[in-house]
C-alpha cells in the first residue's frame, strides 16, 4: 500500500509538472504575440495573427481582412484596424490564415502565403543579404542596411490610398516617376481601384488632380506657396502646414504636417473617387470626415462644359460667362451642360483675320472669387503687364493675377470654372467690345426704368394716402399703443435682444409690419365666433389653430399664441419676419397678423385638407392617397425646401420639417408651414451653431440634435424621413411597439440591404408598375438620412433625382438613430414641442 500511495504521488506530481509545462509555453507563446516590437529580421518574423506595434503603439502592422471579406492581407493601421492607411499585397491577397511578414533571403521585405510563396516584395535590387525591417513612430515600414543604417526602401514612397502627416506626393521632372494615391475597387477590395490622386505642374502651375482612369475627375487649384486657391477652405495659411515645391532634384513635392499635441489627421482617396480628410476622435475611438472634395455636383471636373462657371449656390448649377451662350439650348435645358458656351459676338482679333474693320477694342470683365479654370500659364510679370500681355495677344482668352503665383493668363476654351462662397480668385475674360456696351446700355435703361417707375408709384401713393390717410393712420396708431416693447421695436424695423436672437438676422430684421395686413381683435374674435371649440382645427406647442371666415367670405386658419405656451414672441416674430418675405406654391401663404395687448395671432390662407398626417398616418384616410399623389406631394415639398434654400432672395433653414407640418389645400397640393423654428442666412453663410436644439425628435439630424450644428443639409435629413414615412405609412419614431424596436430608418435599412423592400410599402399604394420609381425614391430617402452631412444630397440634387430615369444613385450609407431614441437620448438638451398649423394630432415622443 505504500509502494502503490508512492506511485500515485509521483504520476500526480508528473501531471502537475507537464500541465505546467503546458502553461509556461503557452503564456511565453502569447507573450510573443502580443509584445510591442518594432523589428522584422530574417530571424524574426510576425505571422498571421501577429502584429507589429510602433514604439508609442498607435500604428500597428500585421494581418487583416476587409469588411464582408475573408481574404488576408498586410497592412497598416491607426489603432483601430478600420483605419487602414497602407495596404501591402493589395493586388495578391492571402488566401489562408497561414501568412507571414519577414525579410527574405535576398534581403527584401516580403510576404508569403502557408505555401512559402511570395505574395508581394519590396523588390529592391542589389542589396546586401543583411538588412533589417523597422517600424517608425510616424506610421513608416522601412527597410534598412544593418550595417549602414541606409534606408533602402520605405511604404511612405509606396502610399496607398491614404496620405499621412510626411508623406509626398511628388513627381519627377526628368523621369515622369510619380507618387500617387490609387483608391480601393470597393470598400471590401483593397485591390487598386479606378481613382487616382496626383500632382501636376505644367507652365509653371502646380495643382492636385484626381483621376478617373485617365480621365480629370476634380482638381485642387492652383497652389501659391500657401494654400490651394480652389478650395475655399483654404483661404489662409492652412493649418495644417501643407508645403509644395521643387526640392532641388527634379522633385515636385507637396505634403503637410501636424504640429505636436494636434489632432491625427490623415487623407483618404475613397473608392468613389472623393478625396476625405479625416480626422481621430479619441473619445468615440474612431474617424469623423472634416472635409471633402465633393461637396456639390461642382466639384465634378468640367461638368458645365467650356466658358461657363459652376455654382452650387444657382440652379441650375451652371451658367454661361457673360458674352456667351449655350452651344446647344436642347442639350442646355435637358441639364447636359458638357457642351459648354460660344461667344455670340466675335472679337476684335477675329474682325481682323477676317478682314472687317472695327474701333473698338476687346475687353475683360470680371469674375469675383472662382476656381479660375485649367491649363493655366504662370507668368513672373506684374498685374499691370499682365493684363497688356493678354490684351495684346488674340489667343488669350482670360488672365489672373495672385501674389504667390504671380500672372496666369490661358489660351482657349476656359474648362473649369466654379464660383466659390470664400477665397479664391478674381478671374478676367475677354469679350468683345460689344458685349461691354451692352452692359453699360443695359445699367443705363434698368436706372432711368427704376427712377421713373418710383416717380410714378410715389404719386399714386401719395394720391391713396391721401385719400385714406385718417383711416390708416388710426388703425395703425391703435396697434402701436397696444403693442408690448419688444414687438413695438421690431414694427419700427429696430431690433431688441429678442429679435435678435439665433432665429432671426439678416436684412429681414428690418421688415416692416405694414407690409402684412394688420386685423384687429374684434374682427377675428367674430371670423372664429369668438373662439369657439367647433372651430377649433387643431393644438400645438404654439397654441390652439381655429377656423375663420371674413366678412367678404374668404376662409382662413388662425393661430393664436397660448399664454401657457413655452414658446412666445420670439416665435411670432420669426414667422412674420421669415413668411412674409416668401412666396412659393409649395409654401404656406401668411395672410396678416394681430397683436393687441397679450394677444397673438397669425392668420394662414385655409387649408381644407389639413395637414399630411392626417391622411398617411390614419388607416381610414391612406386609401385616398394613391402613389402618384404621394409622389406629387414628396416632389412638391423638395422643391418648396429648394426654394428655401435656394432660390428665395433670403436663404432660409427650416428647422422643424415635418409630416404635421406639411399641410395640404383643396388639390392635395403640398405645402410647407410653421417657420417659427426657422434661421436666416445672410450674405456667404451655409452653416450654424446654436445653444438652443429646437425642433422634434426623430427628424432632427444627428449633428443638430446632438451638438447644435444646423445647415441645409439638416433640412434634407428631415426630408429624407418624411419621404420614408409617405411611402411606408409608418412613423418614424413608432414604427413598432416593441420598447427596444428599431427607429423605421433602422427597419427601413436593414430591410432595404435584405433586398426585402416590399415589407414595409405601404400595401394601399403598391402597383407592380411604380415598383422602379418606389424603389428609387426609396433609394434617394435613405442618401438624405446618411450619418454624415456631407454624404447627404443638396435639394438641387435631390430633385434631379426625383424626375432623372437614367441618372444612377450612389449607394446610401447606414442612417443615423438606428434605434430608438428613447434607447438613444432619453433626456433632450431642449425639445420644443411641434407647432401643428392645422390639424390635431397625437403627441409622440421623438
């Protein structure tokens, strides 16, 4: 018994001794995986999975396999491995698991697959066999002489499709030999794809193209020393730091660089051809986009065709240079700009070849502030002597002038002209004398026009004032006495600190209250029947909306601001200030307004069909709506949104688009209503920020809800939920009843990635016929959802969309607020609840 208790001491002892012999080669296996080495020897090799970590461990090197992918392949990263910067073997991926990183016997860096094979090399020549592979705290894989110290080959030489603080693009004056950006075939193929970004210098001019295979797809602008003047963030020193040049050597580089302690920011040619800067947010552990290259159709290379200049702003976009008309007006009105303009007059230079005399001189007319074209000639000359180097020389067609450039002048056809908000420079064209005359004929008759017109309007006001002049005169006495301060300052066209606010600017703080129609109390008290509950159409955060009927039988909505409302004058006022000023078939018409002591109104024509929900949102009334109104009704409401954005004399960001507040007349004719949320821009302005979040959740853009930034395209997030809601009966922010259910924007996506579309059209408006066009508006609501700002369309493009067949549709991005918001946010910074014009509906938390 004791020889047997012995033995199994020992055979337990043994056991205890292998399984920690086990363990002790596992925990040194994993140690080995996991270290932070910076050095790839012949000797030392990382294999899938390893990686190789920078000394400060944000760059790592090792294996990955794209999104939707199962191929392997070697690349860099920062921190996170969905921030690739530098693709090894992106044409030869790996197929195994199998794969390894060392220097080869040649002396070369070299991946091979489980079979030994060599899938990509840095394919240096005549090297020694001694050489090291070391990896930089700036993201740089080089391979070095061990002896030496020589750098015989670097990945910062052999970019991918990302730029990093360092790295050139450059070319090679002598030798042609450049260093490019080449973009992904697709987000899941790191293979090269059909975008490539270069530099170029030609006669003294330095620019960044992309290319679309060969093709010019968008260009930078000249660079002058500093900034790239085609790019109108860049309208000082940048910065960033970028730096361009010759190097001395032949070398035409141009990089950046970070100072210490800022940002990581990088550059990244994407697969659609859109060059991005991105930059890390630490706290969200990953990229954000904080500028694009496609902002608008005109970013677009030549897309209005030569002599014409592309604004973002207009629309359409483009437009022929004065003294220019399009080459073909059928082509022009279809929007196929590409054909460009033709002179109507010819030139003096040209009367002369042909032989026809004339006095005259050509001369330049200006444009301010624009991408000046391509295929520029740099000059080292003066203004002065530029400008009679161009005049004198018939083939020079327009010249421009900037210090750090100096004197550009082009010959030919003028490819690439965009107007821009900021920055830029002053381009001058050359026309015919005639041209110049006409615009001086022109000023002339519009001013001797205008000063007689006044004359003549001035008598006849003079003669009605005078004629009516004690009766207007008491009734606008009566309600400036009634008036409270605030409002008596904004009837005077002052401001006061509530006028001024973040609703209100521009020059439509100065509006006059006499231009609306002014009702007194009385009147209105008796169009309602005094208020009465049977006239009542509907209740929202403003306050009650009744129905009235005038003496002279005209119907109308009245809204009457509730003295328990959270919102008030400041309101009011922005409605009046904002509707007053519009006139648009697809906007609600203000008829007047009243203000008698703590009395507030304002009074709409009459909508007999109430607002939109009151027919998609009821089981009972969603039959009378057929796809081709709702079609009618999404078209209608893009362009009153365009409008606004637009094509008014003000530009005007709605706020608090939504489907209560789209209200519907005696046709079914759409119409936008409730500006009180509404912010003016003025002058250059696109965008805001704002302490105070109002609006309704659930339409509201994730950059507005959750840091106060507002621009058009927070508009056209709205628009793209209220388009999903048309097609699907469905509100957004119920869509289900389960508490934890998905937003109908996440339902949407995910049944929309599934190919599953038919599970959520509304049954009632399905025809096997308008599948195409349901599917496409579909389509064009999930782009207006996109996270990301800059990947939504403007309206302009949206309603080309609309009612273009055959234009294709980039695929959408995931949408914001998947879930739903009370999983998100449940408490908001602010939510001012919506102001219902007309109709009663139930509250929703959104």
């Amino acid at each position: 018994m004791y020889h047997s208790l012995t033995v199994d001491h020992i055979m337990g002892f043994s056991c205890c001794s292998n399984l920690f012999f086990v363990w002790f080669i596992l925990f040194f296996y994993f140690l080995q995986v996991c270290i932070s080495i910076d050095t790839i020897t012949s000797s030392q090799f990382i294999k899938d999975p390893d990686t190789l970590l920078s000394k400060d461990s944000n760059y790592a090197l090792g294996f990955f396999s794209p999104e939707n992918s199962t191929n392997r392949y070697v690349g860099i990263w920062w921190k996170s491995k969905s921030t690739n910067i530098w693709v090894a073997n992106r044409n030869q991926p790996l197929n195994d698991s199998n794969g390894i990183v060392t220097i080869s016997e040649d002396g070369n860096l070299v991946v091979l697959n489980g079979q030994k094979q060599v899938m990509w090399s840095s394919n240096v020549s005549s090297i020694a066999s001694n050489t090291t592979s070391k990896f930089s705290d700036n993201g740089n894989l080089v391979l070095l002489e061990s002896t030496t110290g020589n750098i015989l080959w670097q990945s910062i030489q052999q970019p991918s499709d990302t730029l990093l603080p360092g790295m050139k693009l450059s070319i090679n004056k002598r030798t042609g030999k450049s260093v490019k950006l080449k973009s992904w075939k697709s987000p899941s193929d790191p293979s090269d794809g059909s975008f490539s970004s270069s530099i170029v210098e030609r006669r003294n001019i330095l620019e960044v193209f992309i290319w679309n295979e060969t093709r010019p797809y968008w260009r930078s602008g000249p660079w002058n020393g500093g900034v790239f003047t085609g790019i109108d963030t860049m309208v000082a020193a940048y910065y960033n730091g970028f730096q361009g040049g010759d190097d001395g050597e032949g070398n035409i580089n141009i990089y950046y660089t970070i100072p210490d302690g800022k940002v990581f920011l990088f550059y990244n040619l994407n697969s659609q051809g859109i060059l991005d800067e991105k930059s890390w947010d630490e706290e969200k552990k990953e990229v954000q986009v904080t500028w694009t290259s496609r902002k608008s159709e005109c970013d677009v290379y030549g897309i209005c065709g030569a002599f014409a200049r592309c604004s973002s702003l207009s629309t359409p976009i483009c437009s022929c240079l004065k003294g220019f008309e399009p080459l073909s007006i059928q082509e022009w009105n279809r929007n196929n700009w590409t054909g460009g303009c033709v002179r109507r007059t010819p030139l003096q230079c040209e009367r002369v070849i042909n032989k026809t005399t004339t006095t005259k001189k050509d001369g330049f007319l200006k444009l301010h502030a624009v991408k000046v074209p391509d295929f520029g000639e740099g000059l080292a000359v003066t203004p002065d002597i530029c400008r009679s180097l161009c005049l004198e020389n018939c083939s020079c067609t327009a010249y421009s002038n900037d210090a750090g450039i100096g004197c550009m002048s082009w010959t030919g056809n003028l490819i690439d002209i965009e107007q821009l908000q900021i920055g830029g420079l002053d381009l001058y064209f050359r026309v015919s004398h005639a041209e110049l005359d006409s615009g001086g004929n022109k000023t002339i008759i519009i001013t001797i026009s205008v000063i007689i017109g006044t004359l003549a309007i001035s008598i006849c006001a003079y003669i009605m004032w005078r004629k009516n002049s004690a009766k207007l005169w008491h009734s606008i006495k009566s309600t400036r006495i009634t008036n409270n301060n605030a409002f008596r300052l904004f009837y005077k066209g002052g401001t006061s600190e509530v006028h001024t606010c973040d609703n209100v600017n521009g020059e439509l703080s100065q509006v006059k209250l006499h231009e609306l129609l002014l009702f007194d109390f009385e009147k209105l008290a008796t169009a309602t029947n005094n208020f009465h509950l049977s006239n009542k159409l509907g209740q929202g955060g403003f306050g009650p909306v009744y129905k009235g009927k005038l003496q002279d039988g005209q119907e109308i909505a009245v809204k009457r601001l509730s003295r328990a409302s959270g919102q008030g004058l400041e309101e009011f006022t922005n409605e009046v200030v904002v509707l007053c000023k519009l006139q648009h078939r697809n906007l609600v018409r203000l008829l007047g307004c009243c203000v008698d002591g703590d009395e507030k109104m304002l009074m709409y024509e009459y909508m007999p069909n109430k607002s939109l929900d009151a027919f998609i949102f009821d089981p009972s009334k969603n039959k009378l709506l057929d796809w081709g109104t709702r079609y009618k009704i999404i078209d209608g409401i893009a362009r009153g949104l365009l409008y606004l954005h637009r094509d008014s004399r003000l530009r005007i960001i709605h706020r608090d688009l939504k489907v209560s507040n789209i209200l519907l007349d005696d046709e079914l004719n759409p119409k936008i209503s409730d500006f009180g949320m509404a912010r003016i821009f003025g002058g250059r302005e696109d965008h805001a920020n704002t302490n105070r979040v109002v609006g309704t959740y659930g339409y509201m853009s994730p950059e507005y809800a959750m840091q106060g930034h507002f621009s058009e395209k927070s508009d056209v997030f709205s628009f793209g939920v209220l388009i999903l809601e048309i097609i699907t009966g469905r509100r957004n922010s119920s869509c289900c009843d389960n508490e934890h259910a998905l937003t109908l924007l996440g339902f949407v996506w995910i049944q929309w990635k599934e190919d599953n579309v038919l599970s959520f059209i509304e049954p009632e408006i399905y025809d096997h016929s308008h599948h195409k066009n349901i599917l496409r508006c579909i389509h064009i609501g999930l782009l207006c959802v996109q996270e990301s700002a800059v990947d939504r369309p403007t309206m302009a493009t949206v309603i080309s969309m609309l009612n273009s067949e055959v234009a294709s549709l980039p695929p959408p991005n995931e949408p914001a607020f998947i879930l739903r918001q009370n999983m998100l946010n449940p408490k908001s910074p602010e939510e001012n609840e919506s102001i219902n014009n007309v109709s009663i509906t139930e509250v929703y938390g959104r």
